[in-house]
C-alpha cells in the first residue's frame, strides 16, 4: 500500500492556475514541472463554470525552486491564462478523503464515533471494514488518518485540494 | 467564401505569413500537402535529413529576422527534426515547423510511421499543436507564426493528421477563411508579452548608470532579436559605456568600436571576462546569466549591482536576482533609458551633458585599456613545415572576406576560434548553435543563411567531427545551386573534447581521435558536387580561399590540415569562478 505523503508544512504552496479547458493542456504543465525539476505535491483539475476554461490547483514543493520561478515558467505556457497564488490564511480550501478501515465487530464504534465527530461519512459497511469519507480542510482530514491509523487502515485515497478565495466580508 | 481542402489551405496560409521558402522532405503522412506545392509561388528546399531542414530554416531566420519554415512527414522524420527544434528554442529562432501525422482514425494504434510528435516535442517548442479539424488550420498557422516571432521568439510546431489535408478524404473538405490580428489574438487568451519597459523601472536604471563608477554593458542574442544594435550604440556612445557581446551577440555592438570588449565567457577574451567580474554595474540587455558566461555563479560580478531588461519576464532573476528588473523589448526599452538619462542629465541632454552627469570613469577606462594591452588573443605563429595554426587560418578568412560576409559555425574549438578571430562589424553576420551546442550545425545553417541572404558571402566553419554530422547537405547545396563555402579546420579530433581530456583527465585521450585521412574531405566534397581543395601549408592559405570566394555557382570546401594540439585560451576551467580565468601559456598560463 501506498503511504500518504505527510500533511503539507509551509514549504508547501497552492496554485491556482487558470487554464484552457482543451487536451494536452494538462500535460503540458505537469511536464513542465517535471523539468524544471520541481516537484508537485498534489494536484486537482476540473472545468469551472465556464466552458472555455479549467482550473489546475496545484499544491508545490517549493523547496524545489523559488516559488517566481515556478509561476514565471508556467505564465510562460501559452494556454495558461491566469495564475495565483492562494495563502491558506486567505482562501477556502478543501479536500476529499475515502478510507477503508478496519472495522470488527468490537471496534466497528469506534470508527463510526470518530467519522460522526469529524462530521464524516460512513460510505459502505462490509463485514470486517467499512468505508468512511471526509470533505474538509486538509489539515482535518489529516487528524483524522491521524485517528484511523492505529485501527487500521486497509485502503485510502484523497483527491488533492482544491481552494478559492476568501470573500470579503460585508462587516 | 470557396470551398477548398486543408492541403490547399495550408499552403495558401503559409503564402499569406509571407513564406518564401519552405525546407523540407515529403513522406507519406505529408504526401497531400506537397501537391499543391507544385503550383505554389513558395520556393521548396528538398533536403537530405530532416536535420538539415531544421538547421536551415534556424539559419534563414538567423540571417534575415524572418521565420524559418520547415516541413516533415510523420514518425523517424518528425524524430529528425527534434534537435533543431530544442536548437532553436534555446537560442531563441523564430521557426515553424509542420509535421504530417498519421490519418485521425489511426492517433494512439501505433500506426505506421505514427509516434506522439506533440508529446516529444513539447519541451523543446515554444508552442506546439495538433490540429483536428481542416478548418482549424488557417488559424493555426497564423498562431504559429505570431507565437514564433512575438515576445521571445521561438520554435513552434504544427502537426497536421494525414485525413484533414487529403483532398481524398471529406474530412479535409472546408470553407476557406483568412482570420484576422484581432481573431488571433483572441483566440490566445493566454499569450500577451510586455513589450514596454515599465516607466519607473527605466528611470531607476538610468539613475543607477549615472552613478555607476565601473559600469559594463553585458549585450546579449536578445539584442539581435529585439533589432535593437543601432540603439545599443546610441547608449554606449552617449554614456562611454564599454560592452561585451556575448557568443549570441557577437556583432551586435562592432568590434572595432573603440568600447567594444568582445566576447565573455568561458573562452571569452581576458578583459571582457575581468571587466564584468570587476564592474559595480553589469547593463544586462537581452543576456540570460547563462553559466558559459557567469562561471561558478556565486562567483560572478560580486561587487556589480544589475539592470537586467529582458522580455520574457522568466529570465529575471532565474540566476542572479537584478537590482532593477526590467520586462519589455529590449529596442524600446533601451529608447526610453536613453531618453531617461537625457532628462536626468539636465542641460540639454547632449552627450556633455550626460558626461557631466557621470562619475569620472577615466580610472576605470584605463583599467581596461591595461588589461587589453597585457591580454591580448594571442597564438604561436607555425614553424616550417608544422600543420596550420587554426587561428591563422581564421585571420586569414576574415581579412579576405567581404565585410558584411556571414560566417557560420559548428561546435568545439573552431566555434570559439571563429567566435574570438572573426572581427563582427554588422549584425547578423554570425550565426551558431549557442545554447544547445549542436555539433552539425554549421553547414545546413549557412545553406540557410544564403537562401535568405543570396547578395552575402556565407561562410561555414566547420570542425572535421561535425562536418561528419550533416555534410549531406553539400548535396542539397549544390543542386539548389546555393553556394556557400566551408572551412572545415580538420585537426583529426573532437578537438575541444581532447582538450578537456589534456587539461582536466591527465592527457588521457579517450575515444576523440578521427584520422586526418578517413574520410578523404576533397573527395567527398567532390562526390557531393562541390569545388574542393586540401591546403597544408601557410602559403597556400591565402590563394586558396581568394579562389574559393571567387567561385559562385557551386559550393565550395577548403580543408585545412591544422594542428590537434592547439587549445582555445583563456579558459575559465568548469565549475570555477571567472577570477580564475587561464590565459594563454606565453601570457603566464593561470592570470594574475
Ligand atoms: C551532437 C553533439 N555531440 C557531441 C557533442 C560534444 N562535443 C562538443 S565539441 C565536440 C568536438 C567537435 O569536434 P570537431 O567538430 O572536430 O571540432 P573541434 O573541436 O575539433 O574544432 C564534441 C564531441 C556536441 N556538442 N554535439
Ligand atoms: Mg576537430
């Protein structure tokens, strides 16, 4: 089993980049990160809401390279439109997790009392594990692989964060 | 509106981009398209590797500022061509290319000739596309066109499905339709370079180049790019300013300007080297830091504040962070620090004027002018009977040669002798494979460089390895009745490779020896259609290549027998600080 990677520290920054909803375009910034030799720590792509366009959030390894160099070379890429760069204190963010988790009869509970207190889901029930999903900040959902962990985690996957951000509030 | 076909579509959108000539070899992929070839106006160069296609066109833009345009079927072709385009890319050449694909039905069964041209050369484009659908095509040539010559210029590749263009197929069938600048640029929502400097930055680098004490102008390929030497002469002659050219600047700023250092870098002369490493001010335009020129950057330029104005913003700062950062073309750019340092200067903005203006730079002036007198390019003439001196021959090339003659080169050691010995007056008279460094380079470059500028003398420098890399092309050369001429300096090694094995792996000499004899260069050079002759001795270097530039309807080879243990001083060893610099043996080896 694949271990996930460990919560993202500050050297770590999200990316919002604003793309041409068309193919290739994915590849073209995923490849450029791999030669310039940085590296992505994770990534979620999906078209907005208008057609035209995608949004590429990336979350980057910046002790990799400086964080400018990174946007310049992207800004670079003809179909990327728009990039910016989310500081967690000023944006949303959130990300998806699935987890199969063991779950006898006797610690079955306990798992369903961990999901319902960090408002999770329980997705599917089989005879000795059972599905749980959480959609929340990332640093959640760490806390509660954190949780899971000791009863065993059998299979979990988590989508890479997407963000917007922040509104201005109206006072 | 009239109906027609991708094929004819796209040649006519080559036509309207202004293509006069298209390099190129056809396959089956391309087939359609090279019908309507026959009838067209455009000019086709059939070469003899895709290779030689590539370096062509890179050498018509070189020497004309005008795209290069070249077209290759699919698959081992598409493949050929990738070297020139990675080529062009790092040196920054405005360049096309169109490759035929495999029919659309086909994309991803691993047909016949089909590999993922898109994919492979994504790295090495500036742009590249797959068009899907024939209507698209007029669009995406004259993006292709506008992407490869606007910002920083730069290869872009088309890759074109076999059924679109075939007038066999209904799917090429399309409307014909021309869009217009306002249509291209909308449809690139994502492309906008800066071309003018930001108005406060230009002011703040005035003011800098007003109190700078020991200022260098560090002049770049972007100079050329930008057409911007007729300003850059203006700046230095109005400040007194001295500039080095870089390996892609040479000719940009004349040699025989009375401030002009010549070249930097690794084989760069002494005094351009020390000059930057000793400025408080390094004038960066249209250079990129590239480690050829800084040496262990850490190293470089220490005590130098730096105005860096490049226009593709990703430049600034990638090696050395600038004081003064400048994004936009570096001919506007260089305009507006002109007039900034006239208006800063008060009176009446004359050259006095701004003199005044300035620190008293007559110290620093002569700093320079002692090291120019102490470290001179220097080499041991030939005694009798020994094999030419490289440098000699080189000499002798310039001095009888045209002024305005253009000179292409290959990579290695005769690239660096030509680069330090050639004296470049005009722009784009010097043309090589800067940034990637491509041995071959020089032969299909200058067959290029002469389609575009059939009034110039075109010479190619070439070494005898990479004569053996894309010679061929002699071939394509003399049936298009293109005459250049080649020098090749056959030392019987990769020169610069054995010098790094003499200097820096205990004279161990490892796979870099060619034999002066194998081939036989006259009569391969015959066999190919060109006028050949050996020269072995001093005397006969002269007369040699007056004949060679007297002959004009063919192309010409001169092989020189020259001596393999001559090495390229100074040198700044790898790795090490420019202050390190190892100047010729009779000047005292390692400097200072
Ligand atoms: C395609 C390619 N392969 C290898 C090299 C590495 N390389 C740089 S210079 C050189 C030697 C070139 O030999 P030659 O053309 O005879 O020139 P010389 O140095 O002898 O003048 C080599 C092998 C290169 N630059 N390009
Ligand atoms: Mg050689």
């Amino acid at each position: 089993m694949n271990l996930p990677a460990p919560a993202p520290a500050p050297k770590h920054h999200v990316l919002s980049v604003l793309v041409e909803n068309r193919s290739g375009v994915l590849a073209r910034v995923a490849g450029l990160f791999a030669r310039r030799g940085y590296n992505i720590y994770s990534l979620a792509v999906a078209p907005t809401d208008d057609e035209r366009f995608s949004r590429i959030t990336v979350v980057v390894d910046v002790e990799t390279a400086p964080l400018e160099q990174i946007v310049k070379q992207l800004n670079k890429l003809i179909n990327v439109i728009k990039i910016s760069e989310l500081d967690p204190r000023d944006s949303v963010e959130r990300e998806l997790m699935l987890a199969t988790v063991k779950a006898l009869p006797d610690t079955r509970h306990q798992v369903i009392e961990l999901v319902e207190l960090f408002d999770g889901r329980v997705l599917d029930v089989g005879h000795d594990e059972m599905t749980v999903s959480l959609d929340d900040h990332p640093g959640r959902l760490d806390d509660l692989e954190e949780l899971l962990r000791p009863l065993g985690i059998i299979d979990l996957q988590r989508t890479g964060r997407v963000a917007l951000p922040k509104l201005e509030h109206a006072g | 509106m009239t109906t027609t076909d991708g094929g004819r579509a796209l040649i006519k959108a080559l036509e309207l981009e202004g293509t006069e000539v298209v390099f190129g070899l056809p396959g089956g992929a391309i087939l359609p398209v090279y019908d309507p070839i026959i009838d067209s106006p455009i000019r086709h160069i059939l070469v003899r590797h895709e290779q030689g296609a590539g370096h062509m066109a890179e050498g018509f833009a070189h020497a004309t500022g005008r795209p290069g345009v070249a077209m290759v079927t699919s698959g081992p072709a598409a493949t050929n061509i990738v070297t020139p385009l990675c080529d062009a890319y790092m040196d920054s050449v405005p360049m096309v290319v169109i490759t035929g694909q495999v029919p659309s039905q086909a994309i991803g069964t691993d047909a016949f000739q089909e590999c993922d041209t898109v994919g492979i050369t994504r790295s090495v484009t500036k742009h590249n596309e797959l068009v899907t659908r024939a209507e698209d095509i007029p669009l995406v040539i004259r993006q292709a066109f506008h992407i490869a010559t606007t910002g920083r210029p730069g290869p872009v590749l088309v890759d074109i499905p076999k059924d679109i263009v075939d007038p066999k197929n209904p799917a090429s069938a399309m409307e014909w339709y021309w869009p217009t600048d306002d249509e291209v640029a909308s449809s690139l929502p994502g492309y906008r370079p800066t071309t003018k400097g930001h108005a406060k930055k230009v002011r703040e680098a005035a003011q800098l180049i007003l109190a700078a004490e020991r200022p260098v102008i560090y002049a770049g390929g972007g100079i050329l790019k930008a057409r911007a030497a007729e300003v850059l002469r203006e700046l230095a002659e109005l400040t007194g300013i001295p500039v080095v050219t870089t390996l892609m600047a040479r000719g940009a700023f004349p040699d025989d300007h009375p401030l002009c250092l010549g070249m930097p870098g690794m084989h760069g002369n002494y005094t351009a080297v020390t000059a930057m490493q000793e400025s408080d001010l390094l004038i960066a335009l249209g250079s990129r830091f590239d480690d050829r020129v800084t040496g262990k950057v850490d190293a470089f330029a220490p005590g130098a504040k730096v105005i860096h104005v490049d226009i593709d913003p990703a430049e600034l700062g990638k090696v050395r962070r600038p004081d003064v950062p400048i994004v936009g073309d570096c001919r506007l750019v260089i305009t507006e620090i002109v007039r900034a340092l006239r208006d800063l200067s008060g009176g009446d903005g004359s050259a006095d004027a701004v003199a005044a203006a300035q620190p008293d730079r007559s110290t620093w002036k002569q700093t320079i002018s002692g090291w120019q007198e102490r470290f001179p390019l220097v080499y041991e003439p030939s005694g009798p009977g020994d094999l030419l001196k490289p440098q000699y021959v080189l000499e002798e090339l310039r001095s009888r040669a045209p002024e305005d003659c253009i000179v292409a080169s290959g990579v290695g050691q005769h690239q660096m002798w030509t680069s330090q010995y050639w004296r470049f007056n005009h722009p784009y008279t010097w043309i090589n494979s800067g940034g990637l460094g491509t041995m071959g380079f020089s032969v299909p470059a200058a067959i290029g460089a002469k389609v575009g500028r059939p009034d110039r003398m075109v010479w190619a420098v070439d070494g005898d390895g990479c004569f053996q890399m894309t010679a061929q092309e002699l071939v394509t050369a003399a049936t298009e009745r293109i005459p250049v001429k080649v020098a090749i300096l056959n030392n019987a090694y990769l020169g610069m490779v054995r010098q790094w094995q003499e200097m820096f792996y205990e004279e161990r000499y490892s796979e870099v020896y060619l034999s002066p004899d194998l081939p036989d260069y006259v009569k391969w050079s015959e066999a190919m259609g060109c006028v050949a002759m050996r020269v072995e001795s001093p005397e006969e270097v002269g007369p040699a290549i007056d004949k060679a530039n007297e002959i004009d309807d063919r192309p010409v080879v001169l092989e020189f027998r020259t001596d393999a243990a001559e090495k390229v001083f100074p040198m700044v060893p790898a790795g090490l600080s420019n202050s390190d610099i190892v100047v010729d043996p009779s000047q005292g080896g390692g400097a200072r």
